[in-house]
C-alpha cells in the first residue's frame, strides 16, 4: 500500500483540521523509505502538519502525524497542563512536551495513557482513562469517554465520515497535497 494511502486511511481527520494528531502504523514495503517521508514532511510542514517517525522495526513503522499549533493550544488548556506536570512533562514548550512522549514511548513497552492529550482527546476523559481504564465510560470511539459522551459520539461519526470522503477523493485524484487543509487557513474546508 502506498504511504500516501495509508495516511489518508490512518489520520483524515488530521489531515482536515479536524484533529489535532493521529498515531498509526506504516507498513515497511521497502527498505529505504525514509527519502519518502522526508518528501512528504516537507510537504506537509508547508500546510501546518508535522510527521515524526517514532519507532521502526523489520515490518512497520510508527509515526506521529499533527498540527503543532493546535497541539500547543491543546497542551496549554489547564488540565491537560496539570495531567503532563504530574508525568514530569516540561509544560509550557510544545517541542519539548513531544521531544519527552518520544522518550516515554521508545522506553515503555505499553503507550503512556498521557498520549490521549498529544492526539487532541479531552482531558478529563484521558484522565479517567489513567485513573481507571475501565471505570464509567460511556462510549468508545476513536478514545473511551466518560465524560460529555453525546459530544464524543458526534466527534467519532465526524472523523468516521471525513475518513469515509477523504478515501474516496484521494482514490479519484490520488493526490495527498489537494486534500491537506492548510494550518495557516484552517477553517473546515473540503477537499477538492
């Protein structure tokens, strides 16, 4: 499957300026593929979006695809300031938030549950999630949900549904770049 495809399949919310980040796996078709995804960064570093490759193995490769403005909003609302001051995350400084879930996710052998926050989920519900994953969700989706479950739900048909349009539009015109929402002009708009 191309990298293009996937990324497409993996994180069109992302990629709409629906969301904030996305974090899936690519698999590792052929041995060099890191001249791709310089190609596509630098592409999409033009439209606001960044892609970090977090781990790779003989098969797959993790990556971190989002938008660092909106990440930094989303990291400056105060619970989820509070959440990353209490995982001894360097509040105040986006790169340096990413720079240390880069180090937890390459020393841990499970996700660190604050990842929720770097994906753009509700605070409160990843704090319910770090405190019991399983106590009092409501829904489940693209995260579990314990609190505002009627707001989760409409989220998760929103980014099902952008997923759904970004596929076909991308099969039509195989264009990855056409369906980027720039960062500097995000407003929702549709791909052409």
């Amino acid at each position: 499957m191309k990298l293009e495809q996937t990324i497409v399949r993996q994180a069109a919310p992302t990629l709409a300026g629906l969301k904030t980040g996305n974090l899936f796996p690519i698999r590792t078709e052929t041995e060099n593929i890191y001249p791709e995804l310089r190609r596509l960064n630098r592409m999409l570093t033009e439209k606001g979006l960044r892609l970090i490759l977090i781990r790779r193995n003989r098969e797959n490769m993790l990556i971190y695809l989002f938008r660092p403005d909106r990440l930094e909003k989303d990291l400056k609302a105060c619970e989820a300031e509070c959440l990353l001051k209490e995982k001894g995350y360097p509040c105040g400084d986006m790169n340096r938030c990413v720079a240390k879930l880069l180090r937890r996710l390459a020393a841990a052998p499970v996700f660190p549950h604050e990842i929720g926050l770097f994906l753009g989920y509700p605070p409160s519900d990843v704090r319910c999630f770090m405190e019991d994953p399983n106590k009092g969700v409501k829904c489940t989706g693209c995260w579990k949900a314990y609190d505002h479950p009627e707001e989760a739900e409409k989220q998760f048909r929103k980014y099902h549904k952008c997923t759904e349009v970004y596929q076909k539009v991308y099969q039509k015109n195989g264009s990855l770049e056409r369906l980027i929402v720039d960062g500097r002009r995000c407003g929702g708009t549709r791909p052409a």
